[in-house]
C-alpha cells in the first residue's frame, strides 16, 4: 500500500506516519507491507490509551537490543524487526512492539543466558563484556512494560466512562 493508503487505513496524516517513522527509525519506502501497517497500528492504539511517545520509543530501544543480543531470527532486511507483527503470537511471550517471540513467557524470572537462536560468526568480545546483559534489559523492559499496562488501565476506564456518556448525546446510534 502507498503513504497515502496506510494514512486512510490508520486514520493519521501522513505527517504523523513520518514522525513516527523517524521516531522508530524505520525505513520510508514506496509500498507498506502489512506488518509496517501493524506496527503502526499498535503505535497509535497505545497512544490512544495514553502512552507517552517517549516510553514507546524507550520500549522500542529495549525491544531491538533484546532482539539483536538474544540472536531472535526475525528475518533479513530493514524491517526485519517488525516482520512478525502482523503473525499471531502467544502473548505471554513476545515483545509488545516488534511480536518477537522470547520463547519464554515475558514475564519468567529466568533466562536462559547464552542461547543462541541464529548461527553467527563468534564475537570477539561477549556481550557482557561490551556493556550488555540480556537479564538487565529483560527487567528493564518488564519495568517499563508494567507502567505501561498501568497506564493503560487507568485511561482504559476514562475511556469506558467516556462510552458510556455518547449513550446520552445519542452517539451510540452515529455510524
């Protein structure tokens, strides 16, 4: 699909598809595959429910280095961290974001350190020794995934309160 086809289907602009293109570091391209249409989709959704832009861009920071130290094969290519998004996925064990599956629930106290799901030619330093621990950006990410999900709840009854008052203006019956 064009920009301007992903704009209608999401119902942004088109300027609010490339700040939030250059925002997630994604690729502008000629045509959108269905996932880039899911990850936006799932972008604007949590905005909706009162997501700061800032902390869905720190989970996307923490979702790509979870992706890249844990070798996740998610595929070749600019949007290989993306790709998964519009496959369904048991939600207890993917990242939020980019769908990738952990194969352990999220939310497991453990993981397994030193799995490697993607053959690679040996690093010459491990990634402990570079400043980068799986477990420390698993709880990070579980931190901040948490604040999500509260902030989730609450606007989630504003807006069901919200719901229920277009009753009284007669909105339920608009299409």
């Amino acid at each position: 699909m064009t920009q301007c086809e992903l704009s209608e289907r999401l119902g942004r602009p088109a300027p609010w598809i490339s700040r939030m293109r250059k925002h997630f570091g994604l690729p502008a391209l000629e045509e959108y595959p269905e996932c880039y249409e899911t990850f936006l989709r799932k972008v604007r959704d949590l905005r909706n429910l009162g997501v700061s832009e800032e902390k869905l861009v720190n989970l996307w920071n923490l979702e790509r280095k979870l992706i890249d130290i844990l070798h996740l094969d998610l595929g070749d290519g600019n949007l290989s961290h993306i790709q998964g998004c519009s496959v369904e996925a048991d939600p207890e064990r993917r990242l939020l974001l980019s769908n990738a599956d952990l194969g352990v629930p999220l939310m497991a106290k453990d993981l397994q350190a030193g799995l490697d799901f993607q053959q690679r030619p040996p690093e010459l330093f491990e990634g402990k020794e570079m400043g980068e621990d799986a477990l420390l950006l698993l709880r990070e990410y579980r931190k901040l995934l948490k604040s999500l999900q509260e902030t989730i709840c609450w606007e989630r009854k504003i807006l069901t309160e919200g719901l229920r008052w277009q009753k009284s203006v007669g909105l339920d019956r608009v299409r």
